[in-house]
C-alpha cells in the first residue's frame, strides 16, 4: 500500500502544475520550458547535497539522457496547453504516453508475464483510451490545428525515454540520478528556448521556476516509484494527473462547455478503472 501511495503523489503534483503555469506564472512553451528546468535543477543539487547521493558515470549518464528526453516531450505538452488547452491537452498526452510506457516496459523489460497477463494488460490499455477519448469532447474555445496535434504526438516520444532509460541503471534507488536528469533537462531546455533568445532575460521565466519546485517534488518522488513499483505500474499511477489536470483545467481555467464536466467525469472514472486493472495484473 505504501508503495501505490508514494505513486500517487507525482499524479498530485503533475496535476497541479498545468494549472499553476496556464493561471499564474505565464509565458509561452519555452519561458515555461526553461523556468521549469532551472527550478528543477536547484532542487535535485540540494536534494543530492543533504542525501549525500552519489552515481557512477554510466548512471549520470542514463539519467543524463532521460532528463534530455523529458525536455522535448514537455516542451510539447507546454506547447499544447497554449494552443489546445490544458482539458483537451492532457487527455491525448495521457493516452500516448501510457500506451508507448506500457509497451515498453510490459514487452521490453517483461513486467508482463505470460500471455495472459499481455493480453489482459493490452485490454486494459483499450478501456483507458476509451476512458480518455470520452474525457475529449467539446471545450470552448478549442479549435486546434493539425499542426497542433502533430506536435504534440511527435513530441511524446521524449516522455517514453524518460521513463524508460532509468531501467538500464540498475540503482538501488533511482532517486540517485535525479540531479544528472536535471541537468539532461536544463540543457535540452536551453537548446530548446534558443530558439527564441529574448526568452533567457523575460520575467515570465524567473517566475516558471517556481513550476520547476512544483515539478521537482513529482519528479524525484516518481523516481522512487519505479524503483518500488516497476515501470508500467509507476507509471500508470503516475499518469492519474489526468484526472486533476482535466477537472481543474475545464473548472479553474473555464474550458469547458455546458454539460461538458459530465461526460468527461465518466471518462475519467474508465481511465481510472482501466488504470488500476493495468496496475493490478
């Protein structure tokens, strides 16, 4: 129990930061992108420096490239809550993302065992993109270009090397890479914001490190998660921020519709029931 509970506090804290960076910190995809890092980066040093943490090269490696993934497939996601909104972007993000983790770690590192177990699993990922497909219906003001959508599938491959690199580690606790991952993070982060350079000196982004602090707490305590929960299932878990992300996104942010809050709570309640069945299989 206490191990599902520890993976259930980066679904909290993901949750939250959509919310906190779309109301009050601001700024566009790369402001976002590089406050975050910087943030993150802060934490993961002293974390490293009062834990006493220490990692050979090819761990700081590993983490190193994991952090650097994360980068672009949350320079995606920051991309999409300006232009498709947050209700609309963290359902499809979710989907991708638990498909592309559960396939890798279920059928690349055998956490699903037997045919059994693959088979239910792969009817568990269908009800969760059943669950996340209703959670998408009308939100107001949302239009989107295809653009959009292809960056922000595209994009989502980052998240699939996040998760998926710590495997190869082979730590005792994962969190010892944190402060590598960090800095795999920042400087994708700053390759990224390069791209528009007025960004290193705009207010918006001293004030998105305050984002990176929100992140960081989900960030090393999905680290211990894997670690104690495996991959699929740290995951899994983790990816319930859908739930507080949509709900806050179409209430706090106002992008829902009339009626719309129903029917995406009862695509969030198969998410959730397709969710726990992969996490219990």
């Amino acid at each position: 129990m206490t191990a599902i509970v520890i993976g259930l506090v980066p679904a909290l804290f993901w949750g939250i930061l959509p919310i906190w960076i779309r109301k009050y910190t601001g700024g566009d995809f790369r402001n976002q992108l590089l406050g975050t890092t910087i943030g993150i980066v802060i934490v993961a040093g002293l974390l490293t420096l009062i834990l006493h943490l220490a990692f050979t090269w090819k761990t700081a490696m590993l983490f190193f490239l994991s952090g650097f993934c994360w980068s672009f497939g949350q320079a995606g996601q920051y991309y999409g809550y300006e232009h498709l909104g947050v209700s609309l972007t963290m359902p499809l993000s979710t989907a991708l993302q638990i498909v592309g983790n559960s396939l890798i770690g279920g059928l690349v590192f055998g956490e699903w065992h037997g045919s059994h177990a693959i088979w239910l699993s792969l009817l568990m990922l269908v009800i969760i993109i059943v669950g996340v497909a209703l959670t998408n219906g009308k939100l107001k003001g949302v239009v989107g270009r295809p653009k959009d959508y292809l960056i922000l599938v595209a994009t989502t491959a980052g998240y699939w090397g996040y998760s998926a690199l710590p495997h190869y580690a082979h730590v005792a606790s994962n969190l010892t890479g944190f402060l590598p991952q960090a800095l795999g993070m920042l400087i994708a982060g700053l390759l990224i914001s390069s791209t528009q350079p007025k960004v290193f000196g705009q207010i918006a982004t001293a004030r998105n490190i305050t984002a990176g602090l929100i992140f960081s707490v989900a960030a090393a305590t999905y680290l211990v998660s894997l670690s104690l929960n495996g991959t699929v299932n740290a995951f899994v878990l983790s990816q319930l921020n859908v739930v507080v992300a949509t709900l806050f996104g179409g209430l706090v942010l106002h992008e829902f519709v009339k009626g719309q809050v129903w029917l995406t709570l009862f695509g969030l309640i198969i998410l959730i029931g397709g969710a726990t069945g992969l996490v219990m299989i």
